[in-house]
C-alpha cells in the first residue's frame, strides 16, 4: 500500500490566493462554504485528482474546502506526539451515520426477536463472537478458515497452531469484553485484554499484557513491501499518554458533548495511534471498541462484526488512520470511515437474521405437525444438518452454540436421536451424533405422521 500524498501546508496556499487576488478567494468561501458541509469528506490524496468548481486548480479548491473546515472542526484533549490536538468534524455525512448506528444499535426501536428472545439470542451471539474473533485475526494474519475455526471453538478441541490459537483467543478476548462492558477503562484492564488476545502467538512471551519498554525498539507500522508506514510516540511517555486515553473512554477529558459513537471510535484510533505493544495492537484496539460501545449502552454491538467488513478492504482500513495523521490530526476521515463500516455490519446482521428466520421456517415447514414437539435449539441444528449433512454433532458443540448444559445439550441430541433424525456412534472415547442419510425425507416422513 502506497502512503497517501500529504496536502500541501493550508497556511502557504491561503498566502498564496490572498497575495493574487484577496476578494477573489473570499467570494469562493462565502459561495462554498455551505457546500463544503453537506460533501463528502474526502482527503487531498482524493480531491486532487476530482473536477472542481469553476475550473479552479485543485490546490485552489483545497484551500477552499480547508477553509471551511476550520470552522466545523472540534478539538479534543488528546493530542499527538508533538503536543498538537487530534480534531474532528460533524458533516452530514457523518451526522447521517451516527443515527442511524444510534439507532440500530441501542435497541430501541426494531429489533428482532430473535436478540431480545434470551430463548434464542446465545444462538445468534455465539455466531457473531466467532466471526468477530476470526476476522480480526485474519486481518493481523491468521490464515485458518472460518470453519476449521469455527469447528475448533465449538468443539473445544486445542488450537493446532499459531493462526487458530489467534483465534481462539480472540473468541475468549471477546466473551471477557462481554463480562466488562460496566467497568471503567483502565491501564490494567487494557494489559488483560492484551493478555489474553496475544497468548501463546508472541515470539516474545514476555511482551504478553505489558506496554513496550524505552529500552525496547519501538514497533512502527509496515506496508507488504516493508516500507515504513507510521511510526509510534516514544515508549518514555507512554504509560501518561495511554492513562490519558483512559480518562478520555471514561468520559473524563469531555470539553463539549460528544456522541457515544464516536468516542467509542476515537478510542480504537488511539490505541492503534499510541501502538503500546510489540504486536496484537489492531485486536486490541477493535476488542476495546467493543467495550467502549457496550459500556455506552449499544448493548447490540456484541451482534456485529466491524472485522468481517475491514477484512474486505484492509488498505481503505490503514488509509483511514494515515489520512488523519496527514492532515492536522483530522480524526474525522477515521470516524467517517468507521461509521460506514458499522452501518454495513449492521445490515449485514440484518439479513443475516432474515436468512436464518427463513431457514427456521422452512424446516418448521418441512417438519409441519412435528415442529410443535422440536425446541429452537434442534430445529437450527436440523437447518444446518440440511445444509451441511457431513457435520458431527457432539453434546460439547451442540452445547456451545446455545449455551446451554451438558445435560440439556444430552436431551437435545438423544431426543433427536429417538425421532430418527440423527445417528449416534462412537468415535475414540465418546459420542458423536450425524444426521440420517436423506434427512430432508425423514423431516418429511416425521411431518406426514
């Protein structure tokens, strides 16, 4: 990935416009202003390469657009490695997305019952946990797929190398983010979450829940050509500078209202800004979004996975970061990006909960009188035995993927069993449970009785 060009200095364009013609540039910022606002936010390395109003040279039209943005930007307390403020914007664009995550993601209004159902919810929060855990480590590297992953977790087995063991660790990271969704951020609730994000992946074990050392190299931030991208504040500083960021998620820096949202976005690009640790940085930082959006009350975040749609574009994901540190430490090239990606993860959420209520109903279908006498929990089992005839069923996976006991998990599969839909046999030391050949025809037969 190519880092993007920086804009030229606003300072020297402005000097240069007002030398040539001062009344010139002010009428295109009275004429423009409006406009700024209600346009896409988009970087230099962008606008110098689009069309621009009244054939001006692009450099003319950035001055205008920056010009602009003076007055729309904020100031937070946190600040760069040079003592410069981090800042942002709240243009349409970005107005639009934090209702809409507001909205969706809050709970109030529209939501499925298949979340709000504690019947069914475990089902759909397990699956998201998982996505969210194996995506994330996808994008740091982890090269296993979605369902050996998938099969591992449910299973229990232990991980075969470093890829699952990422992932497996960002499973439990995430259930543990789950658990402290009503605590404040702290220094040492950031190390556990490192802990147990990086365990047994580190070629430095002891590098594990612990920020780097001033006596450490610091850890900047590569391209694939291995072309140096970023490059960290110094480690001296980094306990005060991260115990800032604390402050900051526990909304004690606040200088004017920010939304929820973005505070919660803010704080993932922090962690990734101050890159504390030798490595596991991105999971850390996406793992800490998720606390700072649970701890504010979006209690359906835990239901989406942001890693599934960043995995999709990693460069427009490191992009996001870069254009901010380009431009003044304009964090709202970041907060715009991240909006977007939330609203499509929660679309995603939405037709994935479309498709498996439609699955779910054509089993009932299938089932007809039968369905009366089958719990949630076994006709998704059948739904997926349908679609996937060669998967093993053990009280183990049955049981996590609905959070339930052993011995419900036994009464699930046995009840199943005794219909005639699935086959026990032995493999090694226990029971495993298969779904009959021609299922569909034994649904049917069982709906027809």
């Amino acid at each position: 990935m190519k880092k993007p060009m920086p804009p030229p200095p606003f300072q020297d364009l402005a000097s240069e416009i007002i030398a040539g013609d001062p009344q010139r540039f002010t009428g295109l910022f009275a004429k423009y202003a409006d406009t700024v606002s209600q346009q896409k936010y988009l970087p230099w390395d962008d606008v110098r390469y689009r069309a621009t109003p009244e054939g001006l040279k692009p450099t003319e039209w950035w001055a205008v657009i920056k010009m602009a943005r003076q007055g729309m930007l904020r100031r937070l307390a946190l600040t760069d490695q040079y003592g410069l403020p981090f800042q942002y914007a709240l243009p349409d664009e970005v107005l639009r997305e934090i209702e809409f995550v507001s909205t969706n993601l809050s709970g109030r209004i529209g939501v499925k019952e298949e979340i709000t159902n504690p019947a069914t919810r475990d089902r759909y929060l397990v699956s998201s946990l998982i996505e969210e855990a194996v995506t994330s480590s996808q994008l740091e590297g982890a090269s296993t797929t979605r369902k050996v992953a998938k099969d591992m977790i449910r299973s229990g087995r232990k991980p075969r190398d470093r890829s699952e063991r990422m992932i497996l660790n960002g499973y439990r990271a995430m259930e543990r983010i789950g658990e402290l969704r009503d605590a404040d951020l702290t220094l040492d609730l950031i190390y556990e979450i490192h802990r147990i994000v990086t365990e047994g992946t580190l070629d430095n074990p002891d590098a594990a829940g612990r920020f780097q050392d001033p006596s450490e190299e610091r850890v900047g931030v590569y391209d694939s050509e291995n072309n140096l991208l970023y490059a960290p504040p110094t480690a001296d500083e980094l306990v005060q500078r991260m115990q800032r960021v604390c402050d900051f998620a526990n909304g004690k820096l606040d200088q004017s209202y920010l939304p929820a949202v973005l505070r919660a976005v803010i704080l993932h690009f922090m962690i990734g800004y101050e890159h504390p640790f030798e490595d596991g940085n991105g999971r850390t930082a996406r793992a800490l979004f998720y606390w700072s959006m649970l701890k504010q009350g979006y209690w359906m975040t835990e239901f989406v996975s942001v890693s599934r749609i960043l995995k999709k574009a990693p460069g427009q994901y490191a992009r996001a970061y870069l254009y901010t540190q380009s431009d003044d430490n304009d964090l709202t090239y970041f907060l715009s990006y991240n909006l977007r990606v939330l609203h499509r993860a929660i679309d995603d959420l939405n037709k994935y909960l479309s498709r498996k209520i439609a699955e779910i109903r054509e089993v009932r279908g299938l089932l007809v009188q039968g369905a009366a006498e089958l719990n949630h929990r076994q006709l998704s089992l059948l739904n997926d035995a349908l679609r996937n005839p060669d998967n093993v069923y053990t009280l183990r996976t049955h049981g996590v993927s609905h959070r339930i006991s052993n011995e419900t998990a036994r009464q699930d599969l046995y009840a199943l069993e005794g219909r005639g839909l699935l086959a026990r046999e032995k493999m090694g030391k226990r029971f495993v449970f298969r779904s009959v050949p021609d299922l569909a025809d034994a649904i049917r037969s069982i709906g027809s009785n």
